[in-house]
C-alpha cells in the first residue's frame, strides 16, 4: 500500500512566532495515521525540526540545489537541509519552474541529489489552464513525470504531487473526475507502483474528504491551509479517515 502523507508547504511565508501553529498541531495530532510533514522557509527548517523532535511531525525542504557544495550563493543543497532536519525536499513546483525556469531535467538532477542525501523527493507536475484548455493534460503531466523522475526512483524515496497550475491558490479545484483520470494515469506511470501519490491545489477543509476518497489519492500537498493548525489539522483527520 502506498504511504498516506499529509504535506503542508509554507512557501514563502512565516516567522517564528507562527511556529506556535507547529506546538498546536503536535498537541492536536500525537498519533495520526498518516505521515504528517511541514516544509517551511530555510529559515525555520532548523526550529521547526528541533520543536518536533520526540513528535510524529516531519519537516522538509522547498527546493535543493544538485550540487553537494560550492560557489552558489543564495542556495541551498540537500545535505543541508538533511543536516537542519529535513527528511522530505519539494521540487519542481509549478512556482518554481515558472519563477526560475526550471526544466524537468533540472527536476530530476535535483531528485538524485536529494536521494543521495537520504531525502525523499516529493517531485511535483500539472498543467496549466491553457493546456487543460487545449486538451494536453495528460500528454504534459506524462511528460513532466517521465522526465521529472530519475532512475532508481521507488516509493522509498519519491513521492508525486500532482498540482494543476490553475488549482493553485485560486480556490479553484478540479472535478473528482478530473484528479482521478489524471491519479489513475499517474499510477499507472509511475516506476514503482506503491509511490505515494499526492493531490495538491486549493485542498481545504472542505473538500479534502472527498478527494481522499479517489482511489489513487493518498495524501496532499497543502499550500495556504497549511498555515494554520486547525486547518491542516482538519485535512490530516480526514486522510486518517479516508
Ligand atoms: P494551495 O497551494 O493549497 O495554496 O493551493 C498548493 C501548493 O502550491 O502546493
């Protein structure tokens, strides 16, 4: 069975005083069923990871560099976030490849850098409204996850989110029917068939429930309703319930 995994993504919000919503979160949920994981800016990647020791929290990265080290100011490679605490690394956010151009092949050469650092990479693909306009969603997703995903990647290691661009942040989602064509051709894709396949773009407490219950939905990438501890909280109950 593929892993249940409830991942929030700060992006580039919070200070650390909102790290009080992280204690929230513990106390609320000791025990969940599923893996619980928060991936906040670089600058509290160490807090965070040091606050949820002892606790079912886990704490990720947003990105990596593909080098080990070296003369690339600003950024940051995946045995430093592994050293913060890190046990997850986002990449290939529609954010990312739209903000600093990242290719698929950029994607896959962080994926093996994470994997190197005993990261798991949560590798994201989604089209945008023009191409689901135009009729390409599964030829894009397709393409983004064949070249997205390195060799050697298994559900140890990698995880897919599927997050249509036009979903983001806007409050808009797809149909059911809509996520579970393009789940249901992810999971027929993917090199390992018990990777964890994740749907993300304005999941709330809301609808979270409903999209759990699609077949190869096993967790979400939450922006937005991840900051606060009583919203995350509510999705976690529902995948624990799903
Ligand atoms: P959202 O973001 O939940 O705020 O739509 C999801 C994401 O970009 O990972």
């Amino acid at each position: 069975m593929p892993c249940k995994l409830a991942a929030g993504n700060w992006k580039m919000n919070g200070l650390r005083a909102d790290l009080d919503e992280m204690r929230a979160l513990i106390a609320a949920h000791p025990d969940p069923d599923c893996r619980m994981l928060i991936c906040p800016p670089a600058t509290l990647l160490a807090p965070m990871a040091d606050l949820a020791q002892g606790s079912r929290l886990l704490v990720g990265g947003q990105d990596c560099h593909t080098a080990k080290r070296g003369a690339h100011t600003g950024d940051l490679s995946a045995d430093m976030l592994a050293d913060a605490g890190a046990r997850h690394v986002i990449l290939g956010h529609s954010e990312r490849r739209a903000d600093h151009r990242e290719s698929s092949d950029l994607v896959s050469a962080k994926a093996r850098a994470a994997r190197e650092a005993g990261l798991t990479a949560i590798i994201c693909v989604g089209e945008t409204e023009a191409q689901r306009d135009a009729g390409t969603t599964l030829e894009v997703v397709l393409g983004q996850l064949r070249e997205s995903v390195p060799d050697g990647a298994n559900a140890g290691n990698t995880v897919i989110a599927y997050e249509p661009v036009w979903a983001i942040g806007t409050g808009r989602t797809p149909t059911l029917e809509q996520i579970a064509e393009v789940h249901d051709a992810l999971r027929a894709a993917v090199p390992d068939a018990e990777m964890s396949l994740l749907y993300g773009g304005s999941v709330k407490p809301g609808n979270a429930a409903d999209i759990f219950a699609l077949a190869n939905v096993d967790g979400a990438l939450v922006g937005g309703a991840s900051l606060k501890a009583s919203d995350f909280g509510a999705i976690i109950a529902a995948l624990d319930a799903a």
